[in-house]
C-alpha cells in the first residue's frame, strides 16, 4: 500500500480527532463527534477534555474495542483500557501501538513530567504518527514514520512555523497539519503550514 493510498482512509474529525479506516477502525483522541463506525481500537493521548473525552469515546465504543492511554485519561474511561508510558510498544488486534513522549517546552500545559502521550500506528505497511499536545521536541529527530499528523495552532502545542521545524525533522512522506479550528488556530495556519513545506515535505490538509 502507498503512502496515498493510505491517507485517503484517514478522516479528520476536528481538532485533534481522527479517524483511520484501515483493516480495523481506529479512533485518536475523539471529540465533539457526531458518530461514527464502531472502533475497533481508540488511542487518547492525554486527559485534557478535549482529547479524553468520554461521551465521544461511547460514541464509537463496542464491547470488544481496545482503548490505548496513559495513566490519567485510564481514570476516566470504562470498558478494556490498556495503560502505556512514553517509550512502550505494544499490539492490539494485529496493530503495532508505540506510544511516544508528547510535551511542552517552553509553556505548562502538558510538562514532560506526565508522561502524556503521542502514537505511531503501524498497519496496513504504514507508520502513522499522531503527535499529540507537543512542542517540536527533541525524540522527533528519531521518528521513522510514513505519515505525521502535527499541531500547527501555537498557544497550547507547536505554532506553524515550528511545526515545519518538526517536519523537517522526522521527514514524513506526507504531512497532514491537526489542532486548529475548535479551540485554537484556523485554516490559516494550516496553510502557512503547507506553503512553509512546498517543495520539501508534501502536505495534505483535510
């Protein structure tokens, strides 16, 4: 499978809500959706409301969904929650979940200390990375994924600028900019995402 023709199963929800219809049905950090298909497996990054939020977790839950979190957002969730750390692998379903630091630098919001949380999912041949809360941090320099899904809104995770720094860094096949458009950011930083990248990194925005 090609890196395109993967991309076309990942469905942006909002925010920093995903959903990938691969050979399972993958949720990341559901929030304000409306329904969906059932997941066979979610994966929350953190316990900020807008990333473990658990009515839109029963949205898409069935009983056998596998949810993938860290210590906090485990508190608030029911049904079969496995807890990870930043540095953990595991497989849930036939899926290879790497559990990978997501924090800030130089603000508060999300300390290194938490132990919150990004993923790479492997499935169907492709390594996708969904960053999470982050600022462009140092372990990005060791990635190796096909596709990365980055902030670019700046106030709570990387700005657009830094988030091309991040790009830069782990050079993806493809790129798909994330966290704008509820809380903070808008399309405009998307797209200055993209331009910054022309020609360097390819970018999609869905």
């Amino acid at each position: 499978m090609t890196v395109k023709e993967f991309a076309e199963k990942i469905v942006w929800m909002g925010h920093d809500a995903f959903r990938i219809d691969a050979e399972k049905i993958l949720y990341i950090d559901p929030y304000q959706i409306k329904s969906g298909p059932k997941a066979d497996l979610i994966l929350v990054t953190h316990d900020h409301f807008d990333h473990c939020s658990p009515e839109d977790v029963e949205k898409v839950q069935k009983d056998d969904t596998i949810i993938v979190t860290e210590k906090d957002s485990a508190k608030k969730l029911k049904g079969h929650v496995k807890v990870v750390c930043p540095g953990d692998a595991t497989t849930v379903q036939g899926i290879r979940v790497e559990a990978v630091p997501a924090y800030n630098t130089d603000k508060q919001f999300h300390p290194k200390a938490n132990g919150w949380l990004g993923f790479i999912v492997e499935t169907e041949g492709i390594r996708l990375y969904h960053a999470g809360d982050t600022d462009f941090i140092p372990e990005m320099q060791d990635l190796k994924v096909d596709i990365a899904l980055l902030p670019v809104s700046g106030t709570y995770v990387m700005t657009a600028d830094e988030a091309v720094q991040a790009a830069l860094a782990i050079k993806p096949a493809l790129a798909i900019p994330m966290h704008y458009g509820a809380i903070v950011g808008g399309p405009s930083d998307a797209e200055r995402f993209k331009e910054a990248l022309a020609g360097k990194v390819d970018v999609m925005i869905l």
